[in-house]
C-alpha cells in the first residue's frame, strides 16, 4: 500500500516557540557533543602511538560469538555495486526491495522479518527513521565505506550502545577510516594529505563523481572530506504483457534522481583514548515512476529528501580493566511528496511534507577481569515529526535503553549473556498517543571449539526482540492506529563454522552452515477500510520461519594469478500461521522465496583484475495467498567487470545484467536490462 496519496490540506501546526525551542536545543547539543569530542584531544599530551588492540577492539572477527557476514573495501571495489544496497544482495538471508533504478527506495529484509527488525548502524551509532521505520539503503555511497557487516542477532562486541541490542539483525556501516589514522604516524608517510577521485558514467544518463580527501591536523587528528554526486535520467526499457493480448516493450519514465552527499569526518586518538566526529548530508530530488499496471506507470510523482546528522563518539581505557564509551548524535529528515493532477491527471493531488528531528545519547561501561568482563549502556532517544497534514497530530517520542551484558571465557567455551530493557513512552499535540511500552528482551550466544587442534567452532544463539510501532502506523492521518503493540520475535539459531588448512595453491577456505528459526507475533499489517485511500492498521500476523543458510570462500594463488572464490545460498520457508481458518493458512510469506544464492569471482593477474558475480533469487508470491495470480517467476542476473590498474590510475568497464535479464524485485516496479558502468580512479 502506500500512504502518500492522502487528500491533504495545507495547515502549521507548529509555533515559533516551538520551533526556536528545537533549534536552541539542537544547538546547545551540538556544542556539547563537540566539546566532549575534542576534550581528550586537549588534555592529552601523549604520542600518538596506541596499543593495537585499544584500535582494532571492534572489528575483531574472533569476538563475534554470533554468525557475521563482512565484505571488505577491497571486494566492495570489485563489485559492480553502486551503493550499499546493491552489494548486500551477496549475503544470505537477506531479500532486496528496489523499487526501480539508481532512484528508487531500496531497503532490505533479514531471514524474513521485515526491513523494520534490521537495525542500521554507521560507525557503531545507530540511524533511525521513526517516519516509517525503514533505511533507503540506496543513499551509502561504497566509495566512503571501510567494510559492511551484517550481524544476524547482533554484534557480540561488548562496549556498544545498548540501542545497538535493539534490532532482530544489525547492520554496520563503517566509514573510511583515513591510512594517517590506521598507520599511527602521520608523519612517516611521504605526503602530509591523499586524494582519491572516481568518475563513473553509464547507461541512462549515469553520472557520477566521487571525492575524497585526507589531511592530518596534528600529530593526533586527522581530517577526512568525501562528497559524491548523482545524476541519472532513469529511461530504461522494459518489458510488459497485457493479459490475452501481446508483449511489448516500452521505456521508464519519471525515474530520474540528482543527488548530493557530503562527509566530513574528524578523527582522533591518545595512549588512552579515540575519538571520531562524523558529519553527513544527503539531498535529492528524484521522480517517481509508479507501479506498471495494464502497461502504464509514467506518474509524475516527484519526492525532495535532506537527511543531516552530526554525530560523535569518545572511546577512553582508564586502565586495563576499565574503558568508557560516549556517543552522540543529532539528525533532521525531510521530506516532501508532490502529486500534481496537472501533470498527471489520473492522480490525487497531494503535497505532503514531512519533517523529524531526533536527538541521541548513550554511555557505555565495560570491566574486564581475567576472563570475565562485564558490560553496561544507558541511551536515551527523543524524536519529534511535524507535517502538514490535516488534523496531524505532530508526535514527540522519548525512548530509554539501558543493557547489561555478562561474557566468559572457559577453555574452549565463550558465553556471553545480554539483557535490554525498554521503555517508550509518546507525546501528542491532539488525539491518544500510543500507551507507555515497556519490554525486556533478553540474548544468550555460545561459541565452543571441540578440539584444540582442529578449526571448527560451534555457534548458537537465542534472542527475544520487538520492533515498535512506526509514527505513521501510529499517527498517520485515516491511517493511523494509536492502540497498536509491538511486533515481538524470537529468534534461534544452530551453525558450524570451518577452516580448511592451507594446501599447496589453496592459501585459506572457510565454510560456514548456520539453520535458524523465528517467530514473529503481533505482526503489524494494513487491512484497506471504506476506500482505497482508507487503510486501518492491526495487530494480526504470526509467521513462523525456517531456515539454512550456506556459504563457502576460498582464496588460490598460482604464481601472480590470485583466485578468489565465494557461494552462498540460502533455503527459507517462511508459513503464515495467523489464523488456521484462512484460505492461504501456511503458505509462503509474500516477497520471501524459498531457494536464493550467489557467486562472486575474482581473478588478478598483475595489473589486470576480472570480477564475476551471478545472483540467484526463486519465485516467490505478491500476496499472503499463494496463487497463480500471485507468482512471481525466479530470476537471475550475471555481471561482468575488467578493470586495469596503473600506479595512480584505475580504469574499470562494468557489464550488469549480462544477459538481459527481465526482472521485478516488487511487482510493477520492473528493473534494468543489460548496462554499462565505465569507471576511472585516480588516487594520491
């Protein structure tokens, strides 16, 4: 359904008052966060050098006691990804919603559970968008990004904020750290700044530049800057039947996107302490082709989006034993939907603006003796939306985490056992806000190696969790339902993971099996009411999933030829199990296929590097009734990069869809044939 084309009309219902009340506080905030930021900087005199372990705490592998999947900026550069998007479809367990070229809303969904229970976090510090509770993933540009986790439960690192317990799955975004900051002095390197440029231009009308810029400040802070832009017409062809007739094919209208996003980022670090400031700044304006339908589906929907936020994050080890971790954060959303039945006169008119503004603290404990350490996280959220929708009822949410997480090592055996409390409580200007929540929500992760001498290890894990109502199920004008509960899950999962010892050219081969199961109860849905435009929201779903999740990784080498091998693929029965009495009572969740994989191939040879990846995703079904009428064929794509590489300069030509695969990820939303992606890096 979508909630945008509502009759509308035009009404403040904000205040001056109100408004310098959330700018003064904005600011007083930023000062804050900024202060405490640089503080450790101007109190600490100390060299620059720090213990490697303090640095690389976090990304340690062998402290995830859950199952990970990691791709690293290397093999983010070798795929033919545009955006953060577009390289999570290689892992498994996860689906991709794209609703339609380089402009269209992309949002993922995690072993079945919807895109709202997959917690999205940028340098360790949660994103949120209370609006409709979903990420457009498609707005991370690779070329700023250090790696991509994705943790399925959650990350098992114990200084964390507590939100970052939240979430039935987490994905981390960790941004590029500057080589200043990873070599530990900047004063050994040959230049005191480096500069890396990409230019991409493709099919479509693809434009898109990339920069990023790097300058130590001092012996301890180090400077970074990327900014990227986007532009594509979005005028793709695409195939279409009508029923009893013919197929023909037509071209996408209104798809296209111009995009600006800027970084800065200011990093920083003692014997004892590190700290990072982190400012980003999204803005677009893309049109919104709509949903084909008896072969039309060139609306002229238009949507405008700015998203802003400034965060920070101080890491100081008073001793061994004892380290502190502080996070804040501040962030504004925009957005505004325009439908014109001048320019489209099948349409309703509808101009909607949107607006939130959020504000985030946490403070994290951790004490570590022997092998027992001991963890702690308070964190307090606020969120504030306003729009000019009718009647509109301007919420303000506060929401308080507080975690406690145990973990100990005995021999062979790691247990780590965490408990999230929740409390959540809304404020309205008009109408019943949503009653006070509350919610504990406890995990527990084991990781045992049998035998000393052999590298397998066993990994299980339990988690309860609950995905809160969005501000728009909540409060959404005709739509809205303030009574609803929270969508509660639990999660449990059994999986092996196995290193094979180096052979002759096999350097290093890894497999990992992991099968889990779900359960998700009071699941939010959206029943239509008198009209189309009149949709009521009701706790009513429970859905039961199963599933295997494999993969395997190798890496050859014969001489200056290097292989690098990765498959993956994934078996999901996701039933309904709602109400025995219905029609469809057990059949497959809609959008989930059952039988999903993926290959990625990497062959190097001197200067020259060929990159293979093929995606497999089986057919699925559009609706809770598993029908003809609502089958979706599988699909498959193949795409192809060459690149060659000189001293400074990196030149690469990308094939997608090789073979001209017609495809739909989201009925009606049809995607790219074949296309072409001509890149050019140059790095100092």
């Amino acid at each position: 359904m979508t909630m945008r084309k509502t009759t509308t009309t035009r009404k403040t219902l904000t205040t001056a008052s109100v408004h310098k009340f959330f700018y003064a506080t904005r600011c007083c905030l930023l000062c804050i966060i900024g202060a405490a930021s640089f503080f450790p900087a101007s109190a600490q005199t100390d060299t620059l050098s720090l213990p490697s372990a303090t640095i690389t705490e976090r990304l340690r592998a062998e402290d995830d006691l859950t199952p990970t999947q990691s791709l690293s900026d290397h093999t983010l550069r070798s795929l033919s990804s545009q955006s953060v998007a577009d390289a999570l479809r290689y892992f498994t367990g996860v689906q991709l919603k794209d609703y339609g070229g380089l402009g269209g809303l992309k949002t993922i969904n995690v072993r079945g559970m919807g895109s709202q229970h997959v917690g999205v976090m940028v340098d360790g510090v949660p994103l949120v968008n209370a609006q409709n509770g979903t990420i457009d993933l498609g707005r991370f540009d690779l070329d700023n990004l250090q790696s991509i986790s994705l943790y399925n439960s959650q990350r098992t690192t114990l200084l964390q904020p507590a939100a970052a317990f939240a979430s039935s799955s987490a994905l981390y975004l960790q941004t590029l750290t500057p080589h200043f900051f990873q070599d530990n002095n900047a004063t050994t390197n040959k230049r005191d700044w480096s500069l890396r440029a990409r230019l991409r231009i493709g099919s479509f009308g693809t434009v898109q530049p990339t920069l990023n810029i790097e300058k130590p400040l001092s012996s301890h802070t180090v400077f970074s800057l990327s900014a990227g832009y986007l532009h594509s017409d979005g005028n793709y062809d695409f195939r279409y039947k009508v029923a009893g007739a013919y197929d023909t094919t037509s071209t996408r209208r209104n798809g296209d996107i111009n995009a600006w996003r800027i970084e800065s980022g200011l990093w920083g670090k003692t014997a004892r302490s590190q700290w990072h400031i982190h400012g980003y700044l999204y803005t677009s304006s893309r049109g919104l082709p709509g949903a084909i339908v008896r072969g039309r589906g060139a609306t002229a929907d238009r949507q405008w989006d700015t998203n802003l936020f400034l965060q920070s994050s101080w890491q100081y080890r008073i001793n061994h034993h004892y380290t502190h971790l502080f996070t804040g954060k501040l962030a504004y959303d925009y957005l505004h939907y325009l439908t014109d039945p001048k320019a489209d006169p099948q349409s309703m008119f509808a101009d909607n603006r949107y607006r939130t503004s959020s504000l985030y603290l946490s403070s994290a404990h951790r004490l570590v003796y022997n092998k027992f350490a001991l963890a702690f996280a308070a964190d307090y959220r606020a969120e504030r939306m306003t729009a000019n929708l009718y009647d509109f009822p301007t919420p303000t949410r506060h929401t308080g985490f507080l975690s406690l997480t145990a973990r100990t090592t005995k021999g062979p055996l790691r247990l780590q056992a965490n408990l999230l409390a929740t409390a959540m409580l809304d404020h309205t200007q008009q109408h019943q806000a949503m009653p006070r929540r509350t919610a504990l929500s406890p995990a527990v992760n084991i990781a045992y190696q049998p035998w000393h001498n052999t590298p397998l290890t066993l990994q299980a894990f339990i988690k309860h969790s609950f995905r809160p109502p969005t501000l728009c199920d909540l409060y959404y004008t005709l739509v809205g339902n303030s009574n609803l509960k929270p969508e509660r899950t639990w999660q449990y999962n059994v999986g092996a993971t196995y290193k094979l010892p180096q052979w002759t050219f096999i350097k290093a081969t890894t497999l990992r099996i992991n099968a889990y199961h779900n359960a998700v109860s009071d699941k939010i849905v959206a029943i239509p009411s008198t009209s189309l435009f009149r949709w009521t929201m009701l706790n009513l779903g429970r859905v039961s999933i199963q599933g295997l999740e494999a993969e395997v990784k190798t890496n050859c080498e014969f001489s200056t030829l290097v292989l690098t091998l990765q498959a993956s693929y994934t078996y999901e029965r996701a039933r309904d199990i709602t109400d025995k009495t219905d029609a469809f009572y057990g059949d497959q969740v809609p959008y989930i296929p059952r039988h999903s994989g993926s290959i990625i191939a990497l062959l190097s040879w001197k200067n020259f590097a060929l990159n293979y990846s093929f995606i497999y995703t089986g057919s699925r079904y559009t609706q809770r009734a598993n029908t003809t009428v609502n089958y979706m064929p599988a699909w498959y794509t193949n795409d192809l990069t060459l690149s060659y590489r000189l001293k400074h300069l990196n030149v690469a030509l990308t094939c997608n869809n090789l073979f001209q695969q017609r495809y739909e990820l989201v009925r009606g939303y049809p995607l790219p044939g074949r296309h072409w992606i001509f890149s050019m890096g140059w790095k100092l």
